[in-house]
C-alpha cells in the first residue's frame, strides 16, 4: 500500500523536506522566544547580546531625549529587527506556513501523477492519510510553540524593566552624576568689544588667536570629564542593578525556605 511512496520518491522527498522545515521553523522561533523571556527576567545581569544592545540603545536615547515618550513603540521596534541572519523572525514564521502548504501541494502532485498513472483510489490514498497527518503534526506543534504567544509575554517583560526599572535608575543616577561632577552646562564668556588705546581694531580682534586656542582646550577638558563622568554613570547603574537583583534573589530564597519549612513541620 505504501509503495506509492516508493513509485513517487522525487515527489515524497519534497513532501517531507517542507513538512520538516516547517516544524523546525515554528520550533527555533518557540526556543529563541522562551530563552529570551527568561533572560528578560533578569535584565540587570544579562548575557543575551540582543537585549544588551536593547539596554544601551534605551539608555541613550533615553539620556539623549530627557526621556522615552513612548516605550511600547520602541519595544515594538525593537522586536520587529529580532533577526536569524538576513531572515527576521516575522520573516521565518511566515516561511514556515508557507514550507506547510508547499508540502500539501506536493502531495496534491504525487495524487494526481498517480491518477495521471491509472492507479486505484486504494493506491492513493497513503498520500491524503500523510497530508492530514502533517497538518495535525503542524497545528499541534503551532499550538504548543505559541510563538506570537511568546512575543507577546518578551514586549510584556521588556516595557515593565525598560519603563518601571531601567528608566527610574537612569534619572538617580543622573541626579547623583550632577551632585558630584556640576552642572554640564557650558559658560559662554562675554566679548570685549572696546577699543584697544591705539585704536588699531578692538581687543577682541587682538586676542582671537590666544582665545580660540584656549577655548579648544578649555573644550577638550569638558570632553573628557563628560566622557568620565557618562562612563563613571554606567558602572553606578550597573552596580546598582546588580544590587537590586542579588537582594530580590536573597528574599525570593529566604521565602522558599520558610515555606518548606512550613511545609516539613506540617
């Protein structure tokens, strides 16, 4: 009964090779989500590459606006970019339904050549049990690996730290930079314009070489304090989360003790 399959292998071949890159589409999407939320709850100490860069690209944007008007939309931005190479991950989703529908057309072909062939309906009917097969396969593994499912709980977990954690440290630590190294304003000093007592041009005229030389340096000095004082606002956050973090683990432990405990004696 199956030795259609063997009379049509170029067609039972392309058959399974969609129906298997489909799976293993909608399964790499599932894992990457699923790893991406656990790292997400753990932000301050993170070792994704992808959700460091979603930090420092909202630390300064953040630093550079006063501010983040909206951070669904950034979130959503970022999502949108999440990517396997040169194929996003909306991109590869698609491609897996589309990988399914290729896999029904092709055993569509092998029916048909067979009919083509004068083969009985007993014959054929080992590729309508396979299709109905791999659509069953398709919807329960699309099911299990709800993947927009677990989109949805990562933009959840990333506008909650970016706007209820992230955001709030951002604005002490900036308050504190301030306290210690002043305000960053630059002071603008006045020109003299008065005339020189020879009347050869004003004294500003004279001076403009010595002036913008020390203003060069004067603003290459306020480069690098700036620089110094951005890097030194970096490890305060960094050390400030990691702090906060090593206390939530700390309560979380000392509360699953006391309840085994409770539990135990009980």
């Amino acid at each position: 009964m199956f030795g259609i399959f063997r009379e049509e292998l170029a067609v039972t071949i392309l058959m399974v090779a969609f129906f298997v890159l489909s799976i293993l589409g909608r399964l790499i999407l599932g894992m990457l989500y699923r790893h991406m939320i656990r790292e997400a709850d753990n932000m301050a100490t993170t070792e994704n590459n992808l959700l460091k860069q979603c930090k420092l690209k909202f630390t300064n944007c953040y630093q550079m606006n006063k501010g983040m008007p909206n951070i669904s939309i950034f979130v959503d931005k970022f999502l949108s970019r999440l990517a396997i190479g040169p194929l996003s991950f909306e991109t590869i989703y698609h491609l897996s339904g589309q990988m399914m529908l290729l896999s029904i057309v092709c055993s569509g072909v092998g029916v048909c050549r067979s009919i083509l062939a004068g083969r009985l309906m007993g014959e054929i009917l080992p590729f309508y049990a396979a299709s109905l097969l791999e659509l069953y396969l398709f919807f329960s593994v699309t099911t299990l690996v709800d993947v927009r499912g677990y989109k949805r709980i990562l933009k959840i977990n990333l506008v909650d730290y970016l706007e209820n954690h992230l955001s709030a440290r951002i604005d002490v630590t900036d308050k504190d930079i301030e306290k210690l190294y002043g305000s960053k304003k630059l002071q603008v000093m006045p020109i003299n314009k008065e005339k020189t007592p020879e009347g050869n041009g004003t004294a500003a005229d004279i001076s403009r070489t010595h002036d913008s030389g020390n203003a060069e340096e004067n603003w290459t000095i306020r480069e690098g304090r700036m620089a110094q004082a951005q890097t030194e606002r970096k490890r305060v956050v960094q050390e400030a989360a990691a702090a906060q973090e090593a206390r939530f683990t700390e309560a979380q432990e000392k509360e699953l003790e006391s309840l085994l405990s409770e539990f135990l004696t009980s």
